[in-house]
C-alpha cells in the first residue's frame, strides 16, 4: 500500500514513517503545498495523510487539485484544528475521515486500512478471490486454506494487481507502487520482473491459477479467464 503523508511537523512525521513503514506501507513524505501539487499531480496513492497547516497555504487546497484532476485518492485528513464547520467543509471537499492531533499511531494505521478498504476492496478485511484470500490487517495470504509465505512487497504486489483486475499495468507503475518515488532514480524495473516472478511462482506452487498475464511491450494484468 502507498501512502503520501502530507506534514509539516518533522517529528510527528518521522514517527508515522517509521510507524507506516515498519507495518509494510510505502510511505513518502512532503511537507509543504507546493511539493504536494507535483506530488499528486506525477503519481498515484492509496490513501493521503493531510495536514491542514502548511507553511505555503491551507490543506483544503489540495483536497480541491485532487477534485479538479478526478483522482481518486483516500484522503484523511491530520490536523490540530478541530471543530464541525472544518470538519464539514473537508468531507464537502472529497476527505474520507478526520483525526484529531494528537492521536495513537495504531489508531491512524486502522483509519489507512479502513479507508483502503472501502476505496479498493469494498470495506472488506479479507479478501477473497477465488482459491486465493488476504488478510488485510494480518497481511497474510492464504491459498485453498493453505497459508503461503510471501514478503511484504509481494503481499502489496498481490493486492495492487487484484485490485486492478483486468487493468494493464506498466512495469513503471507497478515500480512506483512497490518503491515509490525511489522508483525515478532506478536506471530499469528489472526488479518488478523479478517479484511478478516470486509471486506467479509462490501462487502456482500452492495451487492457484495462474492470473497474472503478460501484455508484452505495456505490462502486467490481473485476468481471470
């Protein structure tokens, strides 16, 4: 899972980095409006972590440039300032939920899943496709019952490809996914080969059917024949 955390406070970010990162997120950090314009404007995430108070403007600006560019980020809102009419004027503008600072971050980690969740997986805690099922909060997958031993990056790589079923997905996204902004300093995606591999292979070797097809010169796609 991706995360774009949008924060100014530089200690309360490094603990949700470590936090987020600790758990298995993808997780980039900005701290100012302009950084986060270029940001969503260049990439993609499953959810975004928004502080109100930036030093160049106000949060709402960029819940307002995600409506205008139709992207269809989560969004919850981090902020100190906490009463109705923000509360309202956020959720009129696209946020999916609002926490209050200062806040437990297991608490913030369940408000990420809840929000993923409904955005990609219908609300749901495990999903189920086919012989395959995840569990999201454990991270762990298992096939025809049968637990399999997969890595953090291959359980997300599952998870972006199911939840992209029947999308063509470029080797430079699914990069992006993985690894995120990191993925612009790699010279190729050799290593998104790579864990397609692990996965099919992993997949295959417990049984499952092989979902996960070639579309030679563009990328990968999740199909069910």
């Amino acid at each position: 899972m991706k995360i774009l955390l949008i924060e100014d406070e530089k200690e309360l970010a490094r603990s949700i980095l470590a936090y987020l990162t600790g758990n298995g997120f993808v997780c980039e950090w900005i701290s100012d409006l302009e950084s986060a314009y270029e940001k969503i404007n260049n990439y993609a995430y499953d959810c975004i972590l928004l502080d109100l108070a930036l030093p160049d403007g106000h949060g709402f600006e960029i819940l307002k440039e995600l409506k205008a560019l139709r992207k269809t980020e989560g969004v919850l809102i981090i902020s100190a300032k906490e009463n109705l009419e923000t509360r309202i004027e956020g959720f009129n503008l696209g946020a999916d939920d609002y926490l209050t600072k200062p806040f437990h971050l297991s608490e913030l980690m369940v408000r990420i899943q809840a929000i993923i969740r409904r955005k990609n997986f219908k609300s749901q805690n495990h999903i189920a496709y086919k012989e395959i099922e995840i569990d999201l909060f454990a991270r762990t997958v298992h096939i025809k019952g049968v637990r399999i031993e997969t890595t953090k990056k291959e359980t997300n790589l599952l998870l972006y490809l199911i939840g992209n079923e029947n999308k063509v997905l470029s080797k430079s996204a699914i990069a992006e996914h993985l690894s995120g902004d990191m993925a612009d300093m790699l010279d190729n995606f050799d290593f998104v080969y790579a864990h397609i591999k692990n996965l099919k292979g992993k997949l295959k070797d417990a049984g499952a059917n092989d979902y996960i097809k070639t579309v030679y010169g563009l990328g990968y796609k999740w199909q069910h024949d």
